[in-house]
C-alpha cells in the first residue's frame, strides 16, 4: 500500500466541538441518552415478543420502530461520545468505517419515514375498514409491509452510497459530526453532479412520499371520524392516531431542520446541534410517547412494576 492510499484510507473527523472542561459532562449525557434509547427500545420489543396478547398486527408493525432506532443509536452515537473524549487532532476513522457509518445512518432515516408510513396504513385500514382489517392486515401482508419498508429503504440508500463510492477520494477531512453521504462525496476532486442529482431526488421523493401518505391517510380517517357517530370509537382512534402523529411530526420537524441547515454553512454549530437533537430525542421520544400510550403495553409495564415492588418486600 502506497503512502497516498494510507492517508487517504485514514480519514480524520471533526466531531463534536466541546470545550475541554465540558467533555466529561457531554460525554454523561450522551452516555445517559444512549442507556436510556437501548433500555426503553429492548424493553419495548421484550414486552410485544413475551405478551401474546400484543401480538397483533399494529404493535407487529411497531417493532420495526425500535428496531430503527436501535440500529440508528448503536451505529452512531458510540463513535460520537469516543470522540468527545479524544483530542481533535486524533479522531481517526477509516474509509470502510466512514461508508458503513454513512450506509446505516442513511437506512436509518430512510427507514424512519417507510416504517411511520406503513404504520398509518395500518391505522387507516383499522378505522376505515375494521370489518376488512383481520382479512387485509393478515400475518402475510405485516409481513410484507415489514419487508418493503426495509427493502425500499436499504435499496435507495444502497445507490446513493454506491455512487460516492465509485469516486477516488483526494481529501482526508470529514467535516462533520457523523459520515454520511455528502461526506464521502466531498472528499472526492471528481465531478459529483450524479451524486447531487440522485441525492436530491431521493430526499425530494422520500419526503414528499411520506408527507403525502401520512397527510392522505390521516385527513381519510378524519373524513370517518367526522361522519361517524360513535363517541367511543372515535375517541380511540384519535387516541391511537395522536401518539402516530406525534411521533411523526418529531422526525419530520428535527430531520427536515437539520438537512436544511446543511445548505447554510454559516449555521454549522446550529446544524450540529440538530444533527445531534435527530439523533437523540426521536428514539429517546418513541417508546415513552407510542409505547407507554398503548393501553396494553402500559398495562403490562406497570404489572411488571408492580409485581417487582412486591417481590422487593
């Protein structure tokens, strides 16, 4: 290996700027967080795999929500807080790291918005057409949507990494808090007008696609909502559509925020900050807001709580 593949096959992130009295206490932080999202998500997922009442097809679907945000937290923030504790001039990744980083934190996101998508879709068809909802929403078709949303989301992601792979690359910085696509790609003296194209198109399509679905779903079960007569039953849709919507407009508002200070480099500490804040405060938000919303899973919860306080006696 020659001396110009070595040094570019190293690559040096800038990371997270903390001033030097403060990064211990940013790294307890981010530490907490990181504790926190894998408790709450593992935990969530023990409970909807050991109940066999929760197995059912909207909680099924869930599952890939804590799935996502495990995949998400472990690939990221590990390499964040390492690095708040290591002298800028030292946080050293190699160029296979910063790729599979880039993939995954990418698929990530992707499939943020895939899985809320297929997750209102079970909720339009459990509000408009509960007599249909045991025959369309069968252990074939959860699978499926299951399937799809993944599917989509590591195909998609796995072009737009591919096309800044095939760049050689004749920088060494990434000027970022993470690896992600851009990244990779600014590292490259190539043209990368593909790469700009197919980027953006693919952030067009995912965004508009998810807004659009979700907007189309939720304004039809308000249609029903508004028609219908029946009190209680509207009541527990809007209860179990709220906590859907909630969750959605927090990916939305924090990952739309932070792509768009991407495009103002004179706001790289606020980018940085939501950067950080879409990392943190969905898969930390998740399980408290659509888990511990679930009746049948706050039910469960409080039983094991109880049952321990009683077992502590």
């Amino acid at each position: 290996m020659d001396n110009l593949t070595f040094r570019y096959s190293i690559l040096l992130m800038e990371g997270l700027q903390v001033k030097h009295l403060s990064n211990h206490l940013a790294f307890i932080i981010f530490l907490l967080a990181y504790i926190f999202i894998i408790v709450f998500n593992i935990g969530i997922l023990i409970q909807i795999s050991v109940e066999k009442r929760l197995h059912q097809p909207m909680y099924i679907l869930f599952c890939n929500l804590p799935l996502n945000d495990l995949l998400g937290t472990i690939v990221l923030l590990p390499r964040l807080m390492s690095h708040i504790l290591t002298d800028p001039s030292e946080r050293y990744i190699t160029y296979v790291e910063c790729a599979m980083q880039a993939f995954f934190g990418h698929v990530y996101g992707t499939a943020s918005h895939t899985i809320l998508m297929i997750m209102a879709f079970d909720r339009y068809v459990a509000i408009c057409n509960p007599l249909r909802y045991p025959t369309i929403m069968s252990n074939n078709m959860v699978v499926k949507l299951s399937a799809g949303a993944w599917g989509a989301a590591v195909v998609l992601v796995g072009i737009l990494i591919g096309l800044s792979l095939r760049l050689s690359h004749c920088r060494s910085v990434i000027q970022n808090l993470f690896c992600d696509n851009a990244s990779l790609f600014k590292l490259s003296c190539e043209n990368t007008v593909i790469n700009n194209v197919y980027g953006l198109t693919f952030t067009v399509v995912l965004l508009t696609s998810s807004l659009g679905w979700v907007s189309l779903t939720y304004l039809r079960i308000a249609m029903v909502c508004f028609k219908s007569k029946n009190k209680a039953t509207n009541s527990k849709a809007i209860k179990t559509c709220s906590t859907h919507l909630a969750v959605y407009i927090i990916m939305m508002v924090t990952g739309f925020t932070a792509i768009l200070l991407q495009r103002f480099p004179a706001y790289t500490e606020s980018k940085n900050i939501f950067s950080i804040i879409r990392q943190v405060i969905p898969p930390s938000l998740n399980p408290i807001i659509y888990g511990l919303q679930a009746k049948e899973i706050r039910q469960r919860l409080f039983k094991l709580i109880y049952k321990n306080k009683v077992n502590s006696m």
